[in-house]
C-alpha cells in the first residue's frame, strides 16, 4: 500500500512541475554545492559561484565565533522552518555520519541563526 508519493532531485526546475502538475506529498530538492568549480566532483550539477562561496565563508565566520561548526547551524535553519518535517543529509562514510549526528543535536540559538541569515 502506497501511504505517500513523493518526487525529489538535485534541481527545482522538474520538481516545481510536479507540483504544479500532479498531488504530490513530498518534494525534496537540492543542487547547489558550496565548493570551488575547479575542485567540484564530477557530474557536479551547479559549481556555486564565487559570491556565494565568499556568503559561505562569512556565515562560517560568525558560527565560528559563536563556537558553532556551520554544519550544526545549517541543520538547525532547515529543521526549524515550519513546512520542513525532515532534514536529509548524504554521507560517504561512517564517520560523516557520527558527525552530522553530533551536529543535528547541537542546539543552535535562535538568535545566531539570525546573524547567519543576515550576513
């Protein structure tokens, strides 16, 4: 028994048709990744730009500054907005995933997810 249909991919453009198209119940998107173009892995969908990657390293900054690893901010902003039910996150090895579950558990304030967003 299908409880859910769902449609999720490494860019909007498809999935917004399929909402716009179809009743669908989950969308889970992607695609941009925040590293250099000439060190993006290959099939690498969109090498992010250097405003970006320089946005990145100001936002990393400040959660440093904060004793906060950007990985545990960036959690924190997904989860806590209100249409988000789940935060999905890769891993390559068991490490990473330890990791990235450290940094889902740290509490990030309210507040320093603020300064992030405003530069």
């Amino acid at each position: 028994m299908v409880s859910a249909i769902g449609v999720g991919m490494n860019q909007w453009e498809m999935p917004a048709r399929f909402v716009e198209r179809l009743d669908v119940d989950v969308v889970l998107g992607g695609g941009v990744q925040l590293r250099p173009a000439h060190r993006s892995p290959p099939g690498c969908l969109v090498p992010a730009p250097a405003d970006l990657l320089a946005r990145a390293q100001r936002m990393r900054e400040i959660a440093a500054s904060a004793g906060y690893d950007l990985a545990a901010c960036a959690f924190a902003f997904a989860a806590a907005h209100p249409a988000v039910t789940s935060v999905l996150v890769g891993a390559t090895s068991a490490g990473q995933v330890q990791a990235n579950l450290r940094a889902f558990r740290r509490e990030v304030p309210p507040d320093l997810l603020h300064r992030l967003v405003s530069g």
